[in-house]
C-alpha cells in the first residue's frame, strides 16, 4: 500500500532558527484514498507570533498558553510520520525547516529520515500554473473549494484540499 502523509503548519514568523511551529495539521491516504487517521495539534510556542504572522492564523499567544509545548507531542508526530511512502507539504522548504529545528530541540532526527520522500506541492503548482498564485487558498479557489472559515487555518484547509489536490498529481494532472 502506498502511505502518503499531507502535512502543513503555521507559525510564530518566518525564521525557522528563531521562531516556533504553533499548529500542526496532518492527514493519511493510502493508495491516494483518505484513511480518516488525521492528526492535529496547537502548540505552545513559548513566544509571542510575529504581528505578520498572527495576520495569518489568528493563534493568539493566550489562546495557545495552555496548549502542549512541541516535545510533548513530538513522539506522537514521530510515530505518525515514520514509514510515509510520501510526505506532501505546500512549500516543503519552509515546514521542513521548522520540522527539522523543532525535532531538534528535543533530540530526534530529521523529517527526511523518516518518510521515503518529501514532495512540495507548490513547487508543482507552480510548474503547472507559471505566472499565477498558487497558495493554498488560490488553488482550492480556482477549483471552487471551500476550504477556511475564520476559524479554519492552513492545517485546516490542507485537510480539506490538499488530498484531493494530490492524489491525482503523480498523473501531472494536479486538479488545482
């Protein structure tokens, strides 16, 4: 069975060095089909968001207080990944980066250890769509998806589009 992994996060800004992931969205296909085993976590990021940021995912510092702090869930999120034939990110580059430094800080490997591959979505859509705007919100837009409310982050959205966004894309027919 092919096991792909269709993650994203958010986070407290754009410095994976210096800034932290605060939310987490994950979801299973087998043989591109959704298995319903979604993971989901916010996370403490022990620091305020960045003004740009906080724009973006409205995950304010007192409503992310209590949540867990990255080292509490890490094994959680090591256990879930490990083994994916594929892991799907819309611009791999940056979660990765964040990945990597969380899984760091508390002494484990990198993503890239733990799956087969890591395939970027955007970096496809832009093949596919040179010249346009291929966020997440645009690409589920230009297919007529409904995929955030005001309560629904990119995590949220990326357990709404990106499985059907990819699992016709190793056709080179990504539907987005």
């Amino acid at each position: 069975l092919m096991r792909e992994v269709v993650l994203d996060t958010e986070t407290t800004g754009l410095d994976a060095v210096e800034d932290r992931i605060v939310e987490i969205g994950c979801v299973e296909l087998l043989n591109r089909k959704l298995t319903g085993r979604n993971l989901h976590f916010y996370l403490n990021p022990e620091r305020d968001s960045e003004e740009g940021a906080l724009r973006v995912h409205g995950l304010t510092t007192e409503f992310l207080s209590d949540k867990p702090k990255f080292a509490q869930v890490a094994q959680e999120l090591l256990d879930y990944l490990q083994g994916a034939d594929e892991l799907i990110i819309h611009n791999a580059p940056f979660d990765v980066a964040f990945l990597n430094k969380e899984f760091e800080l508390v002494q484990q490997g990198k993503v890239q250890e733990l799956v087969g591959k890591v395939v970027d979505s955007l970096g496809m859509a832009k093949e596919l769509y040179p010249g346009k705007r291929n966020g997440l919100d645009a690409l589920c837009e230009r297919l007529g998806w409904t995929t955030r409310t005001a309560s629904c982050t990119a995590p949220c959205s990326t357990q709404n589009c990106w499985p059907m966004c990819t699992s016709t894309s190793r056709a080179g027919k990504m539907p987005c």
